[in-house]
C-alpha cells in the first residue's frame, strides 16, 4: 500500500488517501477540507476511489464526503452505529477490500460510540481513537473514558508493536508513530487500572 497522508484544515486533521500498489484502486479515509489536494493527488497518479471511509462520524472528518462522492462516485463506509449518510456499514472483524488490498475493521469507541481504526499491511489508521502522543477527547456527545479505556488497552496494546501509526490529527511531536513507541512514550498507553485511567482522563 501506499499512503498519501495530507495536512487539512484548521484543527490540524489528517486526510488520507490509501492506494494499493497492483491496481491504483484506493480508499479516501475522513475527507474534510483541501479536497482540491485529494483530487489532485487522485488524478495525477490516475486513481480509482473504490470507497470513502469514515473513522467517525465527527463533522472534521466527514465534511468532504459530499462533494468527494460526487467526484468520485464511491460509496461511503462507516461503523454500523453511526448516524450519518452511508452506503456501506461494516463492523468489528470486516475487513474493506481494495485491489488487492485490505483493511481490517476494529471498532475502537471511546472518543466516539462508532470510532473505528483500520489495520493491514503493517499500518493501523487509527482515527481519533489514538494520536501520537495523546488520544481523542471523550468530552464530546458519545464520548466515554471508560469505553476509550477497553479501546486503548484491550484491542490496541496487543496489536504488533512495528504497526506504523497513521493519526486523525496532527497533535504530536511526529506525523506517524508506531503502536510500540506509543506504548513506551505516550502517557495515555501506560498501563494503569480502569479506574485510575478514568481518574486521569477528569
């Protein structure tokens, strides 16, 4: 696979555009803003946008989705428990195909009730669930600390350690990570009880 990962917007999202390489049909993940750069990208490498994916429903990364179907023509994937427009519904498990690629589907709630990551080809898109350096806020409609919790330390902790870590947003020190230096240097990954990470998280 090859990742274009594009700085958009004021709140400092990431957009991205994830191409496999056999067939240059490709996944948009959270369109929001600068959608002339996607299209460019999209057209100077002569892409086929199989799906435009949603890590949540949170508007900063679905406000493109609109305008990027009616460019594109692809249909929009979402975790089954969100509320916005969507063509497809996948869930824990699935796995979206492109090319010959794919994706694994990880519902990972906590920043929001239908937050997902996305897992393949030694790379996890991880959406708002994980930053470098922190993690998404559970103060907004659908949040939970406790949820964000079993997110972080039940589905995350125990994936590989080499995964190369894509983020919603660009908050930390580095544009990417990995799961093993986030579990060595990002506070928010250090084991703790639920209830002192509750405590933490206010």
């Amino acid at each position: 696979m090859i990742v274009h990962q594009i700085p958009v917007g004021p709140m400092q999202n990431f957009s991205y555009i994830i191409v496999d390489e056999d067939t240059s049909e490709s996944l948009i993940v959270d369109p929001s803003w600068n959608l002339m750069e996607l299209e460019l990208i999209i057209k100077e490498n002569n892409l086929k946008i199989k799906y435009i994916v949603n890590t949540h429903y949170h508007d900063d990364h679905t406000r493109g989705n609109e305008e990027m179907v009616t460019s594109t023509k692809a249909p929009i994937v979402q975790h089954e428990s969100s509320t916005l427009k969507n063509d497809i519904t996948v869930k824990d498990g699935d796995f979206i195909e492109f090319g010959n690629s794919k994706l694994m589907v990880l519902h990972t709630p906590g920043h929001s009730n239908d937050s997902i990551c996305l897992v393949g080809d030694g790379k996890i898109f991880s959406g708002d669930t994980l930053f470098v350096g922190n993690c998404g806020r559970i103060d907004l409609p659908g949040g939970s600390a406790s949820k964000l919790y079993h997110s972080l330390f039940d589905v995350l902790y125990s994936l590989d350690d080499d995964l190369v870590l894509y983020p919603g947003h660009n908050y930390g020190p580095t544009e990417t990570s990995t799961i093993g230096k986030e579990k060595m240097t990002n506070m928010i990954m250090q084991k703790r009880t639920e209830q002192q990470f509750l405590d933490m998280m206010g």
